[in-house]
C-alpha cells in the first residue's frame, strides 16, 4: 500500500469513528472539519521540515506561497 493510500485508509477510519459516535447527533460540517484536522499538521509538519522557509514549503505543498501564507495566518502558525 502506497503511503497516499495509506492516508486515504486513515481519513476513511476517522469517519467510520465520527461516525459511529454521533450518538443520534446529526452529521455536521464534516468537509471544513476534515480540511481542519488534516491540513493544519500537514502545514505544521511541512514547515518543520523546511525550517520555516516558506518558499520551499510552498513548493513541496505545490501550492502558491500567498495560499500557504493565508493558510498559516489562517491556523496561526508562524
């Protein structure tokens, strides 16, 4: 198994556990809550590795560095 696989696997069982336990409560919001809970450690994660230059994360991130900028004021990380 691929490691993107392996991340889909993991997203996939989160849900089936949010799920499980709404305990009646209806589903909620679920897309910006997925989006929240993986794209803050992503972004957390990726700028560790590139010791906080953001041009080199937003190049791995293939994204443009103005998004990663609004993404990491949006999470507040610096």
């Amino acid at each position: 198994m691929t490691a993107d696989c392996k991340l889909g696997q993991a997203v996939k069982e989160s849900l089936d556990d949010y799920f499980t336990h709404l305990d009646g409560e209806p589903p909620h919001a679920v897309y910006d809550m997925v989006l929240g809970c993986v794209e803050k450690p992503l972004l957390n994660y990726i700028m560790q590795k590139v010791g906080g230059n953001q041009s080199k994360a937003a190049e791995i991130l293939d994204i443009n560095r103005n998004t990663l900028r609004k993404k990491l004021q949006q999470y507040n990380i610096d």
